[in-house]
C-alpha cells in the first residue's frame, strides 16, 4: 500500500557541468519550476527562471516538459541545463556575430537540439529560422557547418510549426545546386530531404524542383551511402506523384532504362540496401507509382473507333496464322475462324473482348507485346491449341483478359501507395517492360496448367483459380528476377497446388458438423480456448512492438521510431524512442504508462491524431484515451493489419472487455477445430449422430438382482 500511495516520486540523478550530481526524489505533483528552483538553490545558481530540465539520453535530449515529464522513471538521468529560451538566444548571438569557430559549434548544437519541438519553438519565434533560410540562399557556410545548418532546417520543419511555402526560387535554387554538384553525404541527404518535402508540402515548389533536377543527375545519388541512396528514391517518388501524366510517363522511361535499372540492382538491390525498412518502403512506393502508369490502359473501354486497336487485333492474327505468307488475302470467314482459334470470346468482333474494366486495353497491350517480342512462343501457343479437339483448346483470348485481371488484382494496380506497406517485388526493377514480361512467363503458365488439369471450356474459372494461386505463391518468394519467377511458377505445378491446399485444409478445420454433441463440446471449450488467445495477445504486447513516428501534420517521418511493450507483470505499459532495428528492454525505454490509467480504447478515424486524416494509415491507427496523468492520450499507427489486431486484443484484454478483431475469430476457430479433433479422436470411424439418442424409458421398478450362477 505505500508504493501504491507514492508513486508519483520516482528517484533520480540530476547533473550539471562543474557540479556535482545530485540524487534527489522527484515528486510528479511538483511544478517544474519549483523543482528547478531546489537544484538551482544547492548549487547556489541565481535566476533559476533561466535553466531546465533535459534528458540525458544518447536517443533523448528533449527539454523536460508538463506534457512529457511522466517519461520520468525511477534510475532517470537528468541534466540541468539552460533554457530553450536562452539557449536559443545565445545560439542566434553566436551565429550573427561570433567567429567562424563559435558558428561552427553553434550550428552543431542546433542541429541536435532542434528535434525538440520545445525549443523549436523559442528558436523559430525569435527568428532563428528565417536566419538560417537567408543563410541556405546567400551559401554561407560549406563543409561540416553546411551540414548542420541543413539537418537544422530540416528538423525544425519536421515540427510543422511553419509551411513550406514560406520558401521562395533563391532558396529552392540553392538547394538544388547542392544535389547537382558533389558535396559531402550528410549535405547531399538533407538538400535530398528538403526538395523531397518542397514538393510534397509547398503548392509552388514542385515546378521548380522539377526544372532544376533533372531526373539523370539523381543516378550518381544512388550509388552513395544508403541513407543517401534512400533520400534519392524518396525524391524521385515525389516527383513522380506530384507529375502530371504525361511527365509521369517521360520520368517512368527514364527510369526503366538500362542504365538506371543497372544502377538500382547493383547498389541497392544487390549491396543489401534495400534491407532497412525505410528503403524498402520507398521502392515500394516508387514500384507501385510506376505501376499506376498501366491503371488509364486497365480503365479504357475499347470503342469501333479504336482503328489502333483494332489493328493490335489484326497483327495478333497474322502473326499466328500468316507467318508463311502474310500477304495472302483470306476471306472474312477465315478471318472469324481465325479470331476463334485465337480463343476470343466474341470470334465475329473481337473487339468486345475488351470492353470490361478492369482488365480494358491492357489485356490487348499485353497479348500484342507477346507476340511481337516472343512471337516463336505466342505462335506455338496459339497453333497447339487450334490442333486439339475443340472441348480442351484453351481460348488465348479469353485467358489472357483473365490473366491480367489476375495480376491487376495480385499487383494492385492502380492503388495509392500505403504509408505503411514496405513489400516490393525485386524481378520488377529488372526490365524495361516489366508487367508485359510477367504476363508473357503466366500466359505459358496458364497453358500449361490447362493442360495438366485437361480443362475443358467449362472448367475455366477452375483453370483461373489454380493460377491465380500459383503466381501468388511465386510472388510471395519475392523472386529477384523474371527468371527466378519462370523457375518457380514451373516448380507449382497443379499437383504441387493442390497437395498444397490440401495440407492447409488438414491443417485447419476440415469438416463443419451441426452434430448437438460437437455443438456442446464447441461450447464447453470455448473459454478455455479464449484463454489461451488471451494469454497469447498478452505475451505479444510484453515482447513489444516497433511503431513509425509521424508528424504533426500526420506524415511519416523518415528514420524515426519508437518502441512500446508491456510489463511482465501486466501493469505497465513502457515506451520511448529507438532505432529501426533495437527491441529495447523495458528498463532502457524511458516513459512508462500503467495500465490503471487506460480510460478507453479508440481505434481509426476517431483517434485524436488522426481527425481529418484521410491518409492511408488512419486504418492502422489506435489511441489508449487516459485519465488521472497529464498525458490525454497515447497515440499510435500499427505496423500492419497483424499488428493493429494484437494490439487492440491485448488493450481490451487489459481492460476486460472482450476481443473483438477478425484475428480472435480466426484464431478461435482454428484452436476450436484442433481441440476438438484431439478429443474426438477415440471417436474416429464413428459416426456421430446429429442428436444424442434417446434416453430409455425408467423400468417398472428398481428391484435389481445378481444371478451368482
């Protein structure tokens, strides 16, 4: 009872240069300031109003606040230092008036301190931000004070304290210059960083970054360093987005030429680059914008008026049938026997093969493509279908529109890139005409399996289905290149596919009995399984998790993370800043929240930090609203759909009410089905009835006897 009483003190070491450290008990309930006051009066310090608080972490120098001193916890280091306000001050004395050394050391501490929006503040009110902007502009500075001064920027902007467009052409000019000349790896990632947010946040500065960075100066940049190499792709990604579609299209075949190809699968790909997590979401992004290309083609309709169209479909013809003598002239019959050797569904105007959207003219794009750059392979295909009896030809067409549906879907074409996905698939930045290249590998695939399944016309959606799920589980490798994908697509061979689903069909519930003895016993484990996913979700949350930080503007800030896990003992919840690769323990993350303090669970579009959002992530997004601590709420975004779920059992779990995520279900009837199969395994070979039998009627009376003989 009395640890419960003083909780609010916590025990901790305060330091400050030249003076001895002092061990004293902080008191959550005191004013900072009359804190502050006590440390200023031992060490005999006049004007206390002129010092604070500081963290003294090697991830953590933020001033201590109202609003984070609860980050406190009993072994904390603090130190006393200045102010933010007169730190600031003397910063901006020594940047406009000290020597060239004093400027130096100046810049370097405000690169480090400016990630704290406490003293962000103090500095951007006393115009320290517009000196550094006139300072970026006139080029003052080169070397390791360049550097600083443009990490400063950058991390004073981060808080979102002033717009973007506060920027005008001299600075941008600046900037730009410093991309396309060779400078030092720490100038060249910030000037990367500061492009890459004019043309996200600024609604004039797209055009000019856009004249002054021409997408081939960015090749030398990835082949730097990775965090360079990672700003680079960040940059030509707002770039991409941000262009309209015509230019889109000019970067996109730039892009996917040989020499930047060559570049991205020599020094990001293959160096292991592509291993951190934030690399590894941008050439998601960068995959999945240049994907969005093929989305007009996937959402057009072809009309009588499409004379190149219907030409596409006319070579299709030729090249299949008239490769021994193309100007031979047939008659219109030939023709229509021809489009139905072809496999279209409507052989007398095959043009309404491709008026469904998705796939639309993209089908048409690709089938074309086939068959002028592997014409031996697409005439082989289409020439050993029209010799087999018409009931098992598999219709080229027709598969083919399915097919690129199949991948539209699998590829997702033609969606916005997620703010939390980091999946990309390798094989893609291998080929100028990547997309046509996958489909080329399937329409053989598709064949094939047509074949091994002896399909008939009828069992075309079955043909479908198979493929469908031999491509998805080759993607899931993430094969580094077309022919890897063409070697496992062969290894998935409709025998392989379907021993495949029938091991996961053994593997989860197999049979769904309404039997009332199967019923019952569902019921009678059903809390002992409850339990058990209970205990599960609990262990998840005491292993932690990684969570991507955001601004205030609800972006994600690259490279910044923060880590959350629960006590053992299931009482506190700890938490504070890390790397995008460290699990840290519950003793070296520095802010804890106990769970006692929990009012409610909020999760998506109702969370504090996301009001308003329309982004992405709002979906993964959860808040635990608090009561009794100065904090209102913590505020997350959940890695992934996975994570967002484990999250939210664990919390209710917390709180005692029920878990309500798709996951428990799933992972309810999972348990149920193996539970029940254990127990019913004396009863294997019997049938079990669908009611229990009928109890027999009492006999006349109870007067049992032994017969001894």
């Amino acid at each position: 009872m009395p640890a419960m009483k003083d909780s609010y003190i916590v025990k901790i070491a305060v330091e400050m240069t030249d003076q001895v450290a002092q061990l004293i008990e902080f008191n959550q309930k005191q004013p900072l300031a009359a804190i502050i006051q006590e440390l200023c009066n031992v060490w005999n310090l006049t004007d206390p109003e002129q010092y604070s608080l500081q963290f003294d972490d090697c991830n953590n120098n933020n001033y201590v606040t109202e609003k984070n001193r609860n980050e406190i916890k009993n072994g904390s280091v603090l130190r006393l230092n200045f102010s933010p306000s007169k730190t600031a001050q003397d910063i901006l004395q020594k940047l406009n008036g000290g020597s060239l050394e004093e400027k130096a050391g100046a810049m370097a501490k405000l690169s480090v301190l400016s990630a704290d929006m406490t003293f962000a503040l103090e500095f951007i009110n006393k115009q320290g931000l517009t000196l550094i902007i006139k300072q970026i502009e006139k080029g003052n500075g080169k070397g390791e004070l360049l550097a600083h001064t443009l990490s400063s920027f950058v991390e004073l902007m981060e808080h979102g304290i002033v717009s973007w467009d506060i920027l005008n052409g001299e600075f941008i000019s600046r900037v730009a210059h410093l991309i396309n000349t060779q400078h030092d790896s720490q100038i060249t990632q910030a000037a990367l960083s500061i492009l890459e947010n004019v043309i996200l946040n600024s609604t004039e500065g797209y055009g000019q970054v856009e004249r002054e960075i021409p997408i081939g100066s960015l090749l030398v940049h990835l082949q730097s360093t990775s965090v360079v190499q990672q700003n680079a792709v960040a940059l030509i990604n707002a770039l991409l987005h941000r262009a309209d579609l015509a230019k889109r299209r000019s970067l996109a075949q730039t892009l996917t030429s040989k020499q930047f190809r060559t570049v991205i699968q020599n020094h990001i790909l293959q160096t292991g680059a592509s291993s951190g997590a934030e690399m590894a979401h941008q050439l998601y992004v960068l995959q999945t914008l240049m994907f969005g290309l093929l989305e007009q083609r996937m959402l057009t309709k072809m009309d009588q008026q499409d004379q190149d169209g219907h030409d596409k479909i006319k070579e299709l013809r030729r090249i299949a049938f008239d490769s021994e003598g193309a100007g031979s002239l047939r008659a219109t019959q030939a023709h229509t026997r021809d489009y139905k050797k072809l496999g279209f569904k409507n052989d007398i105007n095959p043009a309404l093969d491709f008026t469904e959207t998705p796939p639309g003219l993209l089908a048409l794009d690709c089938m074309i493509y086939f068959a002028r750059n592997h014409s031996e392979s697409y005439t082989k295909l289409v020439l050993e279908n029209s010799c087999r009896a018409d009931e098992h030809e598999c219709p080229f067409g027709r598969a083919s529109v399915e097919l690129v549906r199949i991948l539209c879907e699998l590829l997702k074409i033609g969606e916005a890139p997620s703010e939390q996905c980091d999946t990309y698939q390798p094989l893609f930045f291998t080929h100028d005409h990547p997309f046509e290249e996958c489909y080329c590998i399937c329409i053989v695939l598709l064949n094939k399996t047509w074949k091994e399944m002896r399909a008939t016309a009828e069992d075309f959606g079955k043909v479908a289905s198979v493929v469908r799920e031999q491509i998805s589980r080759a993607l899931d490798v993430s094969p580094a290149s077309l022919d890897q994908l063409k070697t496992k697509l062969q290894s998935l061979t409709y025998s392989e596919i379907t021993q495949l689903w029938q091991l996961e069909r053994n593997s989860r519930e197999e049979w769904e009995s309404h039997a009332r003895p199967v019923v019952e016993l569902r019921e009678l484990i059903t809390p002992e399984i409850m339990g058990l996913i209970k205990q599960q979700r609990l262990a998840f949350l005491v292993e932690g998790t990684r969570f991507t930080k955001y601004s205030p503007r609800g972006q994600r800030i690259k490279d910044k993370f923060w880590f959350m896990r629960l006590s053992p003992n299931h009482k506190v919840l700890h938490y504070g800043e890390c790397d995008e690769k460290s699990a840290p323990t519950t003793e070296e993350l520095p802010a804890k929240l106990a769970v006692s303090d929990i009012k409610a669970l909020v999760v998506g579009k109702e969370c504090p930090h996301m009001r308003g959002r329309k982004a992405s992530h709002t979906q993964l997004a959860f808040s635990l609203a608090l009561e009794g601590v100065d904090l209102q709420s913590l505020d997350c975004v959940a890695p992934d759909e996975l994570g967002l779920a484990y999250w939210t059992d664990g919390i209710n779990a917390l709180l005692g009410q029920k878990m309500t995520s798709k996951e428990t279900e799933k992972d309810l009837d999972t348990l149920l089905s193996m539970e029940i199969k254990l127990r019913l395994l004396d009863a294997e070979g019997v049938a079990i009835p669908q009611d229990p039998p009928p109890i027999p009627p009492d006999p006349p009376h109870y007067h049992f006897c032994y017969d001894l003989k």
